[in-house]
C-alpha cells in the first residue's frame, strides 16, 4: 500500500511537471508573439458586450424606444417591419444605425441588403437610407444610417418629439427564410455655438498618397464594431478566413484625411474569385463612407480607397456621399471581409492581410459644440472594450514582463518539482523489502 502511494505521489509529481512545462511552453509563445488565438473561422458576429434586447414592432404605436448613447441587438425577418422609436430633441443633430448580420450560409444577391426610414408623428419621410451587399454577393456584416440635421428653415421634421426608424429587408432575399440580426445604435450631436459654414468643400488633396511601406505589425482584428483593435498609421498584418470580416478602429481628427489599402498574400492553389476581398470604410456613426473590391487568384492582390475627403464639418452639405459621411471626427472603421468562395476555389485555411493605414495632417479643433460629443472625438466608442494595437517595441511590453515573470516562476516551480520526483524516486529505491 506505501508502495502504491510512492507510485502515485510520483506519477502526480511528473503530471505536474508536464502541465506547468506545457504551460511554461505556452507563455513562451505569447512573449514571442505566437500564442494560440481560437478563431475565429466562421466566429460570429461580435455584438457590443453592452447591447440591450429587444423587438422591433410591427406598427410605429408600440415601437419600443431607443435610447441615446444605448447599443442594442434585435432581429429582422423576411417580408416584415420593424419599427422603433426615438425621442429627438430639437437642439442637435441625431443619427440612428442599424448593422445588418445575415448567417454565414445565408444566399445573398446583388441588391439584397436593408432599408432605414426615418419618420416624424404623422408618417412623414424625414431620411431614408440602404445598405446593400453589392456584387461580393456573399454574406457579411452591413451597415447604415438615417439622420435628423436641424437646419435654418424648420419642417416637420425639425420639432423635438417622438420619431419613429423603420428597419426592413429589401432585394430578393426579403422572402428568404430565416431572420438576420441587427445591431442598433442611437447617436446624438450637440448643435454649434454659432453658426458653421454650410457649403462643402470642394478642393483638397487628390493625389493618392503613398501606402505606408513600414514594416507590418500584427494585429488581430475583432469580428464586431465593438471589439474592433485601434490601428494608427502605418502597415499592419492579420490572417483572414474566407467568409469572415474583420474589423478595425482608426481615429481620424478633425482636418485629417484618412486612406487605407487591403493587401491579400500568395497563397497556393489555383483558380480565380472575382469580388475575392472587400474594403468598407464606416464614420464615427456607422454610416458607410466607402466600399471597394478585387478579385484574387493565388497572387498577390490589393485594393484601395480613393483619395477622400479631409473630415470637417461643413461636409454634411455635400451632395457626394462618401464626402458627406466624412462629417465627423472620431473612430472610424475599416472592416475587412473575404469571400467563402476562395475556400472552394483556393483551397480552406488563413490568408494573409495586410492593411496599409494612413492618417494625412495635422488634427484641427473641433467645432464648438453646446456641450459633450464624445463620439465624435479620436478616443470615442470603443476604447475600453478593444486594447490598442501597440506599436513596435511596445506591443504588449508589460504583458511579456508579465510573462517573462510567470517564466522565472515556473522554472523555479519546475526545479523545486523535479527535486520532488528525484527525492521520492531516491527514497523509494532505497527503501527496503518486506519479507513476504
């Protein structure tokens, strides 16, 4: 019986020595940048961790509120309305979105997507707006935005007082089966102090400025606004699954001019995908600014936004969409999608990415708002739910401390575990036998 407990004492000791070895292992990974992260593949999509439920209505009376500065998560189904409500005041601007998020093997087309509709108390039309999944007719996260800009000449749509948004589905999948979730957001803008210019710019930097040609850092982007790392200028590496997206966080001041470039590796296989990858660009309100797509054959393949616009204010009044949705400072968004056909044509497994993100002048004060606006700053949404992407030399500096000392502890663990087995062994070899 002291014999088997010997045993087990032992074997216990040697079980323990290989889990913190392994562990130890692990750690090493981390400090070298190499850990494991469980992906993501077909992950869903990230809602925001503070998202609240709930049902859109089938008529505007029973339409549930929407609060301002509140995230919430609802559903949409085929063929139905989904109406909310808001309450606006009538000292600023107001901005409700709405993220469309169909299953991974949802069947979309090319004018599949969502329609959102801003009403006053009688019914009438203040804004309406649609996301559509285009030709990348695969399916993927999509956004869009109605607004409530109060202007000099007061309509009906000006009045402080209940408003309602209806959400639907448009194009053919409208009588697909099967609901598609939504992320809601209600944004409130403070009006100015005084009066701000009204007509939008027409002139500023056009050349295509030079994709930042640093050495890439890695990053790990999130599935979901909500979770979406912080990027700052410059080149930045990720692997991308085919029929995921990827989002990422950029700050854009006020005056700034932003630009980024999508950039898929060679991989091996053979064959071609047309839309392959798809680059979307979203303000500080989710509203779509600009989208673009390649196709991809195994080869190196990249995409890029035109030059836009630098962000101001007076660029509301624009009558180009991508210019009118540079309306705002704060955290923009790139979000990064790769279509499932490239796992039937070039075979399953990660591809790389690498985006090219750049930041151009000098961040210009904000306008002078009639109070807070934290949204519309560069440290807005989102930065206590996603760490910043560190850069160079810092990226996770006090993790690899951490880690460096969980390792100095383990191999001392080891040591004094090892000594353990040796002693047990020793003792139980000198031991001597019982006479039967």
């Amino acid at each position: 019986m002291t014999n088997q407990r010997g045993k087990g004492r032992a074997a216990a000791a040697v079980a323990a020595l290989c889990t913190l070895a392994a562990l130890q292992g692990q750690g090493a990974e981390a400090a070298n940048g190499q850990q494991h992260r469980p992906y993501r593949a077909d992950a869903p999509y990230r809602y925001d961790p503070h998202a609240q439920p709930v049902t859109g209505a089938a008529t505007g009376q029973s339409a549930p509120r929407l609060a301002p500065g509140a995230v919430y998560r609802s559903a949409v189904g085929p063929g139905t309305k989904a109406y909310f409500q808001v309450d606006l005041g009538g000292t600023g601007d107001a901005y409700v979105s709405a993220v469309a998020v169909p299953k991974p093997d949802t069947k979309v087309a090319f004018g599949d997507g969502i329609e959102l509709t801003l009403q006053d108390r009688d019914g009438n039309t203040c804004d309406t707006s649609r996301a559509v999944f285009g030709p990348p007719e695969y399916p993927r996260p999509i956004a869009a935005y109605v607004s409530r800009g109060l202007t000099r000449n007061r309509t009906s749509c000006q009045t402080a007082g209940p408003y309602h948004v209806l959400v639907q589905r448009i194009g053919d999948a409208a009588s697909a089966p099967g609901d598609w979730g939504l992320e809601l957001r209600h944004t409130r803008e403070p009006r100015l102090t005084a009066d701000a210019p009204t007509n939008a710019p027409t002139h500023w930097a056009t050349a295509t400025p030079p994709a930042p040609s640093s050495a890439a850092r890695t990053v790990h982007g999130g599935t979901g606004f909500a979770d979406a790392p912080r990027l700052s200028g410059g080149a930045w590496r990720d692997t991308l699954r085919p029929g995921a997206t990827l989002f990422y966080r950029v700050p854009v001041g006020w005056g700034q001019q932003v630009s980024a470039t999508a950039e898929l590796g060679r991989a091996g296989g053979s064959g071609y995908v047309a839309q392959a990858i798809d680059l979307q660009l979203y303000n500080p309100a989710l509203g779509p600014v600009a989208d673009v797509y390649t196709g991809y054959d195994g080869k190196p393949a990249s995409v890029a936004f035109q030059p836009l616009a630098p962000v101001a204010y007076e660029n509301r009044y624009s009558t180009s969409g991508p210019v009118g949705a540079l309306r705002f400072g704060g955290d923009h968004y790139l979000a990064v999608s790769l279509s499932p056909q490239v796992a039937r044509t070039l075979g399953p497994g990660t591809y790389p990415v690498t985006l090219r993100v750049g930041v151009r002048g000098e961040a210009k004060p904000a306008p002078a708002y009639e109070g807070a606006a934290p949204d519309f700053a560069a440290t807005g949404r989102g930065t206590t739910h996603a760490p910043a992407a560190a850069p160079p030399g810092h990226d996770g500096g006090s993790t690899k401390m951490r880690l460096l000392a969980a390792a100095g502890i383990g191999t001392g663990t080891l040591l004094v575990l090892w000594l353990g087995v040796r002693t047990l062994v020793a003792r139980r070899r000198a031991r001597p036998v019982r006479p039967g």
